[in-house]
C-alpha cells in the first residue's frame, strides 16, 4: 500500500506522469520512484483476474504498467476487466491501448468471451472495426514475411576451477537456463557445486523478449502460427553445438555434459539425443523429454550415453511424473539413467545437483 501511495503522490491526475513543474531537482527523493520493485504486481494482479476481483486486478495492473508502459498483455487485460465488469467505454479505450503497444491478435479478441458482455455494443462494434482496419493496413506497409537462417555472435560466461592450468585437460559442463532467465543469473549455480573441477559455460538464450522492463531469453522461438516454428526448435541443438565446438577450439576439454534447468532441459534431451557423440552424460532438472523429436531417424549412437534426470515432487511448472516418463524413454533408447527427486518446487535443488556432481565424476 505504501508503494502505491508513493506513486500516486508522484503522478500528475489524468496522466500517470509526474510534470516537470512537481519535479525539484534538488531533493535527494525526487528519483525515489525508480527504486520500486513492482515486479509481484503482475502476478498479483493475475490472481486477481482470475479470482474475479476486477477492480484489484485493475488497480494492480496499472501500478505495473507505470514501470513498463510496454506491456500490451497487460493492458489488454485491463481492457478485459472492464468489459467483465461492463464497462464498455473503458473497456473500448484500453483494448485500444493494447493495439497500439503490440497486442494485434484480432482474431483471439473476436472470440475472447471476455468481452461478451459488450461485444454488441455500438461502442465496441465500432472499435473493434477501427482495429481491425488498422491492423489490416500492415501487410501493404510491411510485405510478405519469411524466416532466415544465418550465423551471429551469442554471450556465454565461463567459470573456471580454482589453479586452473590451460595446459590441461578438463571435463565441460554447459549449463542451459530456463524460460525467462539469463547466463548472468545460471552462471551463479557455480557456487552450489562442491569444489568443481570442471569448466563452467553458460551460454543465453538466442530469443531475448521483454518482461516488467527486463530483458529475458528464451531457448526456442516464440509461437507464430504463420511458420513451422517447431521446426526451428532443432536450430537450437546446433546453437549448442556451435558451443561446444568453439569451446574445444579455445581449452583442451576431455568428457563434456550438459546440465538444462527446465526449458534447457528440454533442450538437454533434444540436443543430447540428435548430437549423443558430443557429450558424456546429459542432466536435466525440473523438464521433461519432447516426444515430438524422439525419432531414431535422427539420431546417432546413443549406446554410450548416460543421463541424470532430477524433478521435484511439488514442481507445479514440470511434474515428477514428466521427469519418470522421460526416465522410462531414456531407458527404452538404452541410455543408463539414474533418477533422483527432491520435496520441493521448480528449482535446480542443492543436494541433488551435488549428487549429480558425484554422478559426473563417477563416469570420468
């Protein structure tokens, strides 16, 4: 309640914005807005949403936009609040909002029962054909869309062990995060491991999006119904691949596994599967196998592959049973799997990436 207070002593009415004239350069607090965390506000007013609470969910969804303006979900969603609540002028204007900050999904608002309430009003019928006008424009301004393959430069952090000698070999480790996450933030996992003798990598994502005004990365494509985007997943594989190679290329690297928390351990198991020659022993925390790319028509030797699979048993995002099934598949392609789980959520569990640690060392 605080930080809301704050921000509407700091907000000009009508407007959201503070104007120069309030502003008073000399106040060592005149900037204390930017020191606000409203990064629970999204979700808070996601639960609100859902629990039919329209007007938190509103207020909530607001005092989250005033750090990300950007945020097109968010305001479409104040524009479906409105229109539960019947609001149709309110809903009109901030379905609007949306469209202009990058929601143009016409096609789902058409039939988002959301607005069933006012979908007949003049109001509303009006908007929706001046929306439907607008992004109907886009095409003669942008022409025919299509995908490329090309190569790029990526980021990857690497964490070295302690008197590490370039003039020896050690074991390579590649750690891929998770949905929304970053290299910067799974490089830090290297302080879980106990005394590690290996290589650290952690390479991003190669599809960053933005999220509350911060830049996350995704392993594989955002869904787009005008392309075969399950296609391009595969591209990733050869991402890490590239890794890998170029990795030998600078160290003198012996056995190498790769460690995926979640997305990346769905990458895990699908890179692991189509390259098995790379790499010793494959790890995977809080994911599941994609049985859309379980197809030996792809693969190579797996015979010599071993794999680590870790789930929690409280995981919301992955069930425990996801990680038993992908142990099941494993075992049935003649992979040695051990499998091990923890009492817990979605996470990479502390005692049980130090089991995997052992399990690492017992194959060197």
């Amino acid at each position: 309640m605080a930080i809301l207070l704050l921000l509407l002593t700091l907000s000009f009415p009508g407007t959201g914005l503070a104007t120069p004239g309030e502003i008073d350069p000399s106040d060592p607090s005149a900037g204390d807005f930017l020191d606000l965390d409203l990064s629970d506000y999204y979700r808070i007013a996601g639960d609100a949403y859902r629990d039919e609470n329209y007007n938190l969910a509103i207020r909530y969804y607001l005092a989250s936009l005033t750090r990300n303006i950007d945020n097109e979900i968010a305001i479409y969603n104040v524009a479906c609040c409105y229109a539960l609540m019947g609001n149709v002028e309110l809903a009109s204007l901030y379905l609007q909002r949306a469209v202009i900050a990058g929601y143009h999904d016409i096609s789902f608002m058409r039939e988002d029962h959301d607005f069933d309430s006012v979908r007949d009003d003049p109001l509303f019928v009006g908007t929706m054909q001046h929306i439907s006008a607008a992004l109907a424009e886009a095409p003669d301004y942008a022409g025919d869309r299509y995908l490329f393959h090309a190569e790029a430069a990526f980021r990857c952090l690497l964490r070295f062990p302690e008197g590490y000698d370039p003039q020896l070999e050690y074991p390579l480790v590649v750690g891929l995060h998770g949905y929304g996450d970053s290299p910067e933030n799974f490089i830090r996992i290297w302080e879980y491991f106990d005394g590690p003798d290996f290589i650290y990598a952690c390479p991003r994502g190669p599809y960053p999006y933005t999220e509350n005004n911060v830049t996350a990365f995704s392993w594989f494509k955002p869904y787009d119904d005008e392309y075969d985007i399950r296609e391009l997943d595969l591209l990733s594989t050869e991402y890490v691949i590239s890794l890998v190679d170029d990795l030998r290329e600078r160290h003198l690297i012996s056995d190498v596994f790769l460690f995926g928390f979640s997305q990346g351990c769905a990458l895990t198991w699908m890179t692991g599967l189509t390259h098995p020659e790379e790499f010793r022993g494959l790890i995977g925390f809080g994911g599941r196998l994609d049985t859309t790319f379980v197809s030996p028509s792809g693969w190579g030797d797996v015979s010599g592959l071993h794999a680590f699979v870790a789930n929690g048993t409280m995981d919301q995002a992955v069930s425990v049973e996801a990680g038993l099934e992908t142990v099941e598949i494993l075992e049935d392609l003649g992979i040695e799997t051990v499998f091990s789980s923890w009492e817990g959520v979605h996470m990479v569990n502390r005692p049980v990436l130090l089991q995997a640690q052992e399990w690492m060392e017992s194959l060197r």
